[in-house]
C-alpha cells in the first residue's frame, strides 16, 4: 500500500480567500487562552508584519484596514469533503485528519502514469480549485500524514525508508497524548528514534496504553482501520466571496475553481454533465439561478468556462454577489474522446467546429432564437414547415409534399389582407394574376380547415407573389413572395 | 499604375518596398486588369446561371462579402443553385434575421438540403451581427446570409474579415438606399424584378469591371427548364 497524503497549511485562510484573484490583508483567528489569536494571515497582512502568534489588538495596531475572519473548522472540514469528490478520480480509499487528505495510490500509479505525473496534475488541479497543498508519501496512512506535515516532499516507499524518515522527528509531532509528553520532559526522549528504540512493553507502563499502538501503526505493525469514505451522489459546492462581486465578468474565477472540482468530481465517476446549474448569492436579495447547457456531456472545465462566459455576458445583476453555487444533479456515462489527442483534426474536426458555434449562438441568444428548420407533410403552407432543434436529420419520411406548382421562397408568418378595387386585389397597384388558381382545400380533422385559391400574381413594381382568395370569407390575401 | 498597396485577399498588406508576386496578387483580384477577371477560378463558386457566371466573371466570390441590394429583400433565389449545391456539405447554411420564414418545400423543391440551415431569428440588429461575425469566423458554416438593419462601413469591413477567415460565402440583403454608401464588398449587385425574372446589375466588382447587367430568368416562362434544370444539374454535380 501507499498511500499519498496532502495537507492543506493555508486552509482555514485558503476557504476565505479562494473566490478572490487578490485579496487585501486579511487574518484567520482563534481563541487561545482567552485572547484572539492570529492563526493566518495572508501575503498582504504579512507585508504589514503581522505574524502568525500575535493577538487581534496588535494585529489590528498594524493594519487599521485588516480584514479579520473567525477560524471556522466546519467550514473547513467541508472544504476537505469537496476536495475528497475531486480527488475520488485517483483513488477509491480516501480517509481524512484535520487539514489532511489521505489518498491510498499504490493500486492507481500505473494508470496515471507513475508517480511525477499524478503528483504535478494534483498540484496543478488543486491549484486551480484554490489551495495550496504539502504532500508526502508512505505506506502506511499515519506515517504519510505525518510527513506531509512535517517534511513535506518525503517520499517513504519502504518499510526501511519509513523508518529512517520518522526517525529524526520530534516525539511531539506524533501526539499530544500527555503520557507521551510526560517521556519527554522527564526521561528526555525527545525523537519518534529515542522511543523506538525502547522495548514496548517497558514503554507501555510508562507511558499509556496509546503511544506503543501509535508507534505499532506508524510502522505499519499493527492495522489501521478507516472509515471509509464515500462520493456524494450530486455535486453541489458554494464559494463564499470575500467581500462583493458587482461585475459579471469577474464572477469567472470562482466559477472556474468550482468547474475544475466538478470534473474531476465527474471524472471519479466516469461520467460527464450537460446541465449546469448556477446560483449567485446576494446579500440582500434573493438568489439569482440560471442554467448553462451543453450540447454533448463534457468534463472540460475550459470548454465549460467558453460556455459559460457567453452566458454571462448577457446576465443582468440584481446586487453584487457575494457567493456563488454550482450544482450539477444529473451525469451520463462518459467517454473521453480521441479529438484530444488529435488536435480536433480528423473526420470529426467539421463536426466539432459545428457544435461549438452553436453553442456559441444558443447560449449568447437562448435557444428560441436558434432554430432549424424542416419540412412537414401537409398541403397547407402554414403547416408545411417547422422549426426544430438545428441540425436535425431531414429524412425522407418528412419529404414535402410534392405541388406541381411553383411554390414561393419566403412564406409570411400570417398572411395579409390585400384591398380589393372593383374586384382586383392591390398590392401597390392591381394584381395581375397569371395561371390558374391552385386549390388548397385541407384540415377540416384538427380544425384548422382552409379552403383557398392560391394564384401567383406580378405586382406593378415587378415583384412576383403568392396570393390566395379564401373561398369562404371571401378575402383576398398576401402570403407568400417568390424572388 | 499598378495599386502595389492594395490589401490581398488573404489580409496581407504589400507595400511597393517589398518584392510582390504579381502572379499572387492576380489570383487574390488584388490587381487591376481591365476586362478580364482577375480572379483564380477556384477562388469563384459557380451561380448555377450561365447568364448570371458571365456577369460576374465566372461566379460568386468565395471567402468574400457579397451585397444584394433590392428595394424589398428580392435575391434570394438567384442563390438557390449555389445554396443547392452547398447544403450538400456538412456545414450550416445560417439565415441571419431573414424578413419572412423561408419556405420550407420551396427550398426542398430547389435541392436546398433545409436541415443543413440554421436561422437566427427575433434578435436584435447587434445580436444579429454579432451572430453573422461568430458564424463566418467558425469555419463551420459554407454561407452567411443576412439581412441587416443598418450597417456602418466598419462593420461592413468585419463581416468582410471574418468572411475571409473562416473561408465562407458572407451574402448581405440590403436596401437600395445603401448603393450609394461605400463598402468593402467584393461584389455588390442591384436586384429589380423585371417580368421573365430578375434584372441584376453589378454595382462593384473586385478584379473586374461594374455597371453590367443581365437579366435572370426566374418567371413561370423560366419554370420549367431554366430554374430546374439548373438547380438540379449542379446539385447533383456536387455530390
């Protein structure tokens, strides 16, 4: 077994500060014997000198404009929850510690490609959501947590090693257990190697019952039983923004940290979205929800973020935002596709431009105004047509019904009453109508029955059109323009 | 005097300092050469009309901005054989703001493959433009057509950009009022309905000369063998 541990240092500052490209100085504090601790602060505070240990009034004596936030360790145990979905794409054996991420990898190294290139894509990745992260590598589970600690890059891939890694650490690393602290300040064993080198049973009077079963884990002779973790069935993460966000555009950047935690979310899964949806938070007025559709799933937090991006462009802000929400409840089973690697070349290549320009349009415009269009079997013209999703197969059982005639290029949405002088309709001046009518007498079934006699009559200014007399109110009528 | 300066029809600028392949420079139409059509035959589409590919030189411009100017949006069916044969391709045919529904059947009748269109309808006159950019831009789609509100010559010089980039047919339906603005187009015509059918008159022509006309025959005499015949010869050319 090994197992790949990542602890998170800047979390309790890091879930306040990942909606935010930059962020003023702000502090994480906690209480310790009974004063506001600084637990964290941020690059901005520290350009102030505040220094992780000082108390809120000094901190605060530094920096007048000093954002301060309580330490909130719910939120940051909700924090590791989300980043368990995204990390279940790299194993299936997840378990936790405060700040801590333990991810079992042995069975999965292969199929990502040895150990650099799954270590630089959780960095990278982890990047992108919005932590900075400590890894460390060991086999057994208690080892690589406490290395990711407390040497970070540490990579314990033997029984042999483990041991030689641990060895030099101080004793207080590995518990704050008080009998273990008892050993140090009275007999001075200060290192894991001091007290490993005493017989158990000597130490276990000593020292309590825990140190010895810590110490038997930590080599990996004793088992270490976790509880196992399991993925949510949605996805369904909130981004808390520091502050307010008035401007659409800058909503992005925390919608591409949630997009980048959805895919590899999906990616655990094996499945890829077409719906996603949003929420923006205002203070002071009711959520705004709206909706990003994809026309194929997909699991491509770039392709997702173009997408996104022309949605937004249109959205109107009630009030700033001050979170944002992404929930995405339903998936499909999804197969990575070879356009990839293939740079989108390849017979395909046409297709793909195809979709993305629709996409392109539908989620700028909204859908009702992209259409395509199809022809339908019937003799009335107003039925003769439809519109219908873009692209859709124009097979042969919608052929149109064959007119010996000749049949206008443009069809009026309603046909239009023409005047009529001593019994000639106008348009600009009589109508001469040439040929003889052509009869359309359908639709008595569903109730919109016509009975008319189309003609194509050639106005004054020259223009050919499509008229019909309606055979029982007796009107004459535009409804259709050849040309 | 040979324009040296002129813009090539790839959106490369010569200036006379540099060595300029005049051979280049004829096939993109940047150079003037009297009667003769300067442009490359594979850089022209065929109309589909004998008469309408002798006017124009051999035919439509490709990758090029083309105006249809009429007094009420008539053009349209000159394009038919062209539109015929390009919905043959796996590309969008988009309709940008068109004044009425086209005629589904009539299209088919044409051998126009309608599931190939798409249209782009009630959106505003900026939305509209911004719909015909993105579409020539795409690569995806083997004509634009459009019947804007109004256009500035800016916009005009866009379409005719994006027209190029993305190697499609960009066709512009406007009003007559508009012959006498300037534009970037490689072809601009005027659309009159005359009774055999359609009079069309060539405004501007890149590489070749204006002020021709003809007149297209798309009345009922025409029905029969002039309008079918075409469309159905060059539509079943292609594939």
């Amino acid at each position: 077994m090994l197992w790949l541990a990542l602890y998170f240092p800047q979390l309790p500052l890091e879930v306040f500060t990942r909606g935010r490209q930059q962020a003023g100085a702000l502090v994480v504090v906690e209480p310790s014997a009974g004063r506001e601790q600084v637990s964290r602060c941020n690059g901005a505070a520290q350009a102030y000198g505040i220094r992780p240990g000082l108390t809120l009034p000094a901190a605060l004596a530094l920096c007048a404009g000093l954002a301060v936030q309580r330490r909130d360790r719910a939120r940051e145990q909700r924090a590791l929850d989300e980043m368990a979905s995204w990390a279940y794409q790299f194993s299936p054996r997840i378990s936790f510690e405060p700040s801590l991420l333990l991810l079992e990898v042995g069975a999965s190294l292969r199929l990502f490609g040895g150990l650099p290139r799954l270590l630089e894509m959780v960095q990278r990745e982890l990047g992108q959501i919005g932590y900075s992260v400590q890894h460390a590598l060991a086999t057994t589970v208690t080892a690589a947590g406490l290395l990711a600690r407390s040497r970070p890059g540490c990579q314990a891939s033997t029984t042999d090693a483990l041991r030689e890694a641990v060895a030099a650490l101080p004793l207080a690393c590995l518990t704050r257990d008080p009998g273990a602290r008892n050993l140090v300040r009275h007999i001075g064993l200060d290192s894991i190697a001091d007290v490993l080198g005493l017989p158990r049973p000597e130490l276990a009077r000593r020292s309590g019952p825990q140190l010895p079963q810590l110490l038997d884990r930590l080599l990996g002779e004793a088992p270490d039983p976790r509880p196992e973790w399991r993925p949510p069935q949605h996805f369904s993460q909130t981004i808390e923004l520091l502050g307010e966000i008035g401007q659409t555009m800058a909503l992005l950047f925390p919608a591409r940290r949630l997009m980048v935690a959805l895919c590899g979310f999906l990616r655990g899964l094996g499945g890829g979205t077409q719906r996603l949806q949003w929420t923006l938070m205002h203070r002071d007025h009711p959520e705004t929800r709206f909706g990003q559709g994809l026309l194929e799933p997909s699991r491509d937090p770039d392709h997702m973020l173009e997408v996104l991006r022309e949605r937004v462009e249109r959205l109107q802000l009630p009030a700033p935002v001050v979170a944002i929400g992404l929930r995405v409840d339903d998936w499909l089973a999804f197969e990575e596709s070879n356009r990839d690697l293939l740079g989108g070349s390849g017979p395909d290549g046409p297709a793909t431009s195809d979709r993305a320009l629709l996409e392109r349009l539908t989620n700028r415009l909204g859908g009702q105004c992209v259409r395509g269009l199809r022809c339908h079997a019937d003799h009335r013209p107003e039925h003769a047509w439809q519109l219908c999703a873009p692209g859709e197969l124009d097979t042969a059982d919608a052929m149109p019904v064959q007119h010996g005639r000749a049949q206008p290029l443009w069809l009026l949405a309603q046909p239009r009453p023409l005047q009529v002088q001593q019994s000639v309709p106008q348009y600009g001046g009589p109508l001469r109508l040439e040929d003889l009518p052509e009869r359309i007498e359908a639709g008595w079934w569903d109730g919109f029955d016509v009975t008319r006699d189309y003609f194509v009559a050639r106005s004054r200014a020259g223009e050919r059109l499509w008229v019909f007399r309606d055979r029982r109110g007796d009107g004459w009528y535009l409804h259709g323009v050849f040309m | 005097m040979m324009p040296l300066h002129g813009k090539t029809g790839r959106g490369r600028v010569c200036t006379a300092m540099q060595v300029v392949d005049l051979d280049e420079l004829k096939r993109n139409g940047a150079l003037w050469q009297g009667r003769r059509s300067g442009l490359a035959p594979d850089s022209l589409l065929s109309s589909g009309w004998p008469v309408l590919d002798r006017l124009l030189g051999g035919g439509w411009p490709r990758a090029a901005l083309i105006e249809v100017l009429s007094d009420a949006h008539q053009g349209l069916s000159l394009l038919l054989p062209l539109l015929a044969r390009l919905s043959a391709r796996p590309r969008w045919l988009v309709w940008v703001a068109p004044p009425h529904v086209p005629y589904a059947p009539a299209l088919a009748a044409h051998g126009v493959r309608v599931g190939q269109l798409l249209l782009v309808r009630d959106v505003s006159a900026g939305q509209g433009l911004w719909a015909a950019e993105q579409a020539l831009k795409s690569g995806a789609c083997s004509a634009v057509l459009a019947w804007p509100a109004q256009l500035q010559t800016a916009q005009l010089r866009r379409l005719q950009l994006a027209a190029e980039q993305g190697d499609c047919v960009a066709i512009l339906f406007r009003s007559v009022r508009t012959a006498a603005q300037g534009s970037p187009a490689a072809l601009r015509l005027l659309v009159r309905p005359v009774p055999p059918g359609l009079q069309v008159e060539v405004l501007k022509r890149r590489g070749g000369w204006g002020g021709d006309s003809c007149i297209v025959p798309i009345g009922p005499e025409a029905m029969d063998d002039g309008l079918h015949s075409s469309g159905a010869s060059s539509s079943s050319h292609e594939s």
